[in-house]
C-alpha cells in the first residue's frame, strides 16, 4: 500500500498534523478550503528527479524542467530555481510568474500549441533556453522574433510518437489525432524538421515527446524514447551530423488512492536510461542529452486540502441502502478533476477521531450542479458532523491551478508549511478580488 500523504504529515493526538501543526490550527489560522503544501515534500521530490537524471545519464543528463502546469506561484518557482531544477511554462502567464521570480531564463523551456507572437517575442526577448516548437506556425514565428532580436533560438520539435499511454482519454496526449506536436507516422515531425533547418535564426537541437499523464506503468516511455530516438537516426543518416537532445516529457502517475504503486525517479530513470541506451545502440547514435518534464510527480503528493464540513444528509436509494451526503466548504471550483476525469481520491477526518461505525458516504462540494463531487464512494464514520475538518491528499497536481470561480467562489490560498512554521504563499481570492472585474 502507497503513502498518498507528504513526508511531514502525521497522526498523533488524534489529529492529522503537518509538519506538527494540527488541522484545527491550520483551519483557525488560514480558514477552509485552503491547499497546505509541504515545502519540505515538494524540495525532496524536485531534488529526487534531478539527482536520479544525472545518476543515470550521468554526462548525458540534460535537464528536468518542473511542469509548472501542475501548479507554481512566484514562491514555488523560487523553490525551483533553488533545487538546481528548470522550469517548463506554457503560456505567457506562466512565463510571467517565472520572470517575477527571477527564474533563470536559461533553464527555462517554453511549452504550448498556440503561443502567441507576443509570448514567443518575450520568451526570446528575455532569454529562454528553448522553445519547444509545436506547428509549422508558429516555426515561422520563431524565426522571426528572434531575427529582430538578432539572436538564434534553440528548439525542440514536439513529435507525436503513437502512443496511447494506459490512462484517461482525455489527458493522453500522443494519440495521432490530438492537437499537440507532429507526427512522426504521417511524415509532419520529417517536413518540420526541414522548415526549422531552413531558418538561420533557428538552431534545432533535438525532439521532444509527452505521452500522457498520471502514467503507472513505464513501458510506454520506452516505446515513445524508440520511435524518436529512430526519426534522430533517419536525421543523422540524412544530414551526417547528430542532433544533440532528446525530452521525454512528463506523465509520471502518483498514489491517490492507497493502491496507486506511484512512479519513483529512483525507478523510472534507470529504466529510461536503459531504453535510452538500447534504442542509440540500435539506430546507431551516440546518446543525446536526455531531459524530462515531471509536474504531478514533484507537486501532487506534497499537498492536500483541508475542507470543512457545512452539511451533512442521509439520502435513502432506490435500493434502500442510505448514503451519507457530506457538503465541504469547496467542491469542483477547488478541484475539477472527479468531475473533468472521474478522478479519484480518499479522505480522512482530520480535526479527531471517531470510533462511530463507518457508513457509506459521498464527499460534495457547494455548487449548483449534480456532479461536483469529491470523492463519489468511500466509507466514512457516521458521525460526521458540522464542523469537522476533511484532508483530501495529493491534490498539489491540477487542483489551484485548474481552479476556477464558478459560483462566485473565490479561490483557495497555498500554504507552506517548513519545519512547524506556516506562511501564506498564495493568498486566499476575496470578494472583493471577483467584483474588481466588473465594470
Ligand atoms: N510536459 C508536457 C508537454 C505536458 O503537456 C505535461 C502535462 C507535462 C509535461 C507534465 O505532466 P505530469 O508530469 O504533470 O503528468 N489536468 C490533467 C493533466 C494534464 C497534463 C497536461 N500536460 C490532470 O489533472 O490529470
């Protein structure tokens, strides 16, 4: 069974604690629903993943960029840059947080399937190490900023390799039909590979794969590093030299559920090394410099959100069965993710224990809609009452930042929580936040 808690979250006194703060402090000091993430957590995993690229691939290692998709704030990017680790944005808002927090612009990577002029303008303008290309476009695109700014940009070309990774439809991205990158099987990755050549503004350095996320299993890596390690022989065959990188994205699956065996860096890096190494040995290549993009894996686990309870109601079913309807203080606008992939999670009482009989209950949010619920199916003590505190764990990946206001809910703050003491590092949305947009 996995850990689905940080490293700094423990049971005592009857009461989850973090980092040896008590969920009825953390409530009364922050309010609910507030995400509090382990800073202690987030830094060893970010830490993790780059000691295990450069383990494995030792002079071959080239970057882990931090998906900032799965969640960053200014703060958080501070962390980074801290851990030695790069950063992976893909709009100009995430850039925009990664300037303000001084990010290293070398060790940032630029992501995204309709950058904008104005995004890839400041992108070159402020330095970045490389734009990860997505179309013919916006190739073009490229070429141009960087010649009125007089500089050559490094790229990656983002190839769909024809995986369907084991996971939910709708966050597999390497279908051949799906909007991101070029195909290598129709004969697009080739003809962009020849467009980026034709630019002297352009230095196309090597290609780049993302297969899905929330993968468990690694085979699918594999399959993916082969067939662009492949396309990296057809180019060296063709132009006699090699090109020099190759990122093989993000993806890596986390426990949410006591079940879910989570991807370790400690496991899946020497395994893509030796994928790495077999496909270079097979099409004949030296191995390029290897990069990778984990977001979920570094800030999933180092989170969880802390809810109250407002209501409670026994619903009688067709079967006669009842079900406990517990209501928290957030629901879909703090995390869509039941609702959006049928995802799931547990949850535990957080403020005390209970030795009441568990009962079958539903986990709810506070919108006006059937489906905003947390947590579908889980048994739970049936004296949960108003005012009990919920932990919901591994929310750090796609809960803030695909947070939205629906309902006019202001969104919840992030809190750090470092060896017992806690700060705010993004604040809680007001009211008075909403009704600035109205004009
Ligand atoms: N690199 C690229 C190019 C990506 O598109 C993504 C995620 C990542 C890296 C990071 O993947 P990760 O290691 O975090 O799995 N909202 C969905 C996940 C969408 C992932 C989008 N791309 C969810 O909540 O499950």
């Amino acid at each position: 069974m996995a850990n689905v808690w940080s490293s700094g979250v423990t049971f005592h006194e009857n009461e989850l604690q973090l980092s040896g703060m008590p969920a009825h402090k953390l409530a009364r000091d922050f309010g609910t629903p507030t995400f509090f993430i382990d800073e202690v957590d987030f830094r060893e995993r970010a830490l993790a993943w780059g000691e295990a690229l450069n383990e494995s691939f030792g002079d071959r290692a080239g970057h882990v960029y931090y998906a900032g998709k799965a969640f960053v704030c200014v703060e958080v990017a501070k962390w980074i840059a801290e851990c030695g680790i790069g950063l992976d944005v893909c709009t100009g808002g995430e850039l925009a947080v990664a300037i303000a927090a001084n990010f290293p612009a070398s060790k940032i990577q630029v992501h995204g399937n309709n950058k904008s002029v104005a995004e890839i303008t400041k992108a070159i303008e402020i330095g970045v190490g490389t734009i990860v290309v997505d179309s013919l476009v916006e190739i073009s695109r490229v070429a141009e900023a960087a010649r009125k700014h007089g500089k050559v940009q490094a790229i990656l070309l983002r190839l769909t390799p024809g995986i369907e990774a084991h996971t939910h439809e709708s966050i597999a991205t390497a279908h051949e039909d799906v909007k991101f990158g070029f195909s290598i099987a129709s004969g697009a990755a080739w003809t962009a590979v020849l467009a980026a050549r034709s630019h002297p503004e352009i230095e196309l350095r090597g290609f780049h794969g993302h297969i899905g996320s929330q993968i468990l299993s690694m085979d699918a890596f594999a399959v993916s590093a082969d067939r662009l390690i492949e396309l990296m022989g057809k180019f060296r065959d063709e132009f006699g030299a090699q090109l020099p990188e190759l990122d093989l994205g993000g993806g890596y699956g986390i426990s949410y559920l006591p079940e879910d065996e989570p991807l370790l860096p400690q496991d899946v890096l020497p395994y893509l090394a030796n994928a790495v190494k077999t496909s270079c040995a097979t099409y004949g290549l030296d191995i390029p410099r290897i990069s990778i993009e984990p977001g979920r894996a570094i800030v999933g686990p180092a989170m969880f959100t802390l809810y109250e309870v407002g209501t409670t109601k026994n619903v009688v079913l067709e079967s006669g069965a009842n079900r406990n309807y517990i209501s928290i203080d957030g629901g879909m606008s703090d995390n869509i993710r039941p609702a959006l992939y049928g995802a799931e999670y547990i949850t535990v009482l957080a403020n005390r224990t209970s030795s009441a009989p568990l009962i079958a209950s539903r986990v709810v949010g506070k919108h006006c809609e059937t489906g905003d619920i947390i947590i579908r199916d889980i048994q739970l003590p049936a004296d949960i009452a108003p005012g009990d505190l919920l932990a919901v764990p591994a929310t750090g990946a796609y809960g803030r930042s695909m947070a939205s206001n629906y309902n006019h809910v202001p969104r919840p703050p992030v809190v750090a929580l470092l060896h017992g003491k806690a700060r705010v590092i993004l604040r809680r949305e007001t009211e008075a936040d909403l009704l600035g947009l109205d004009v």
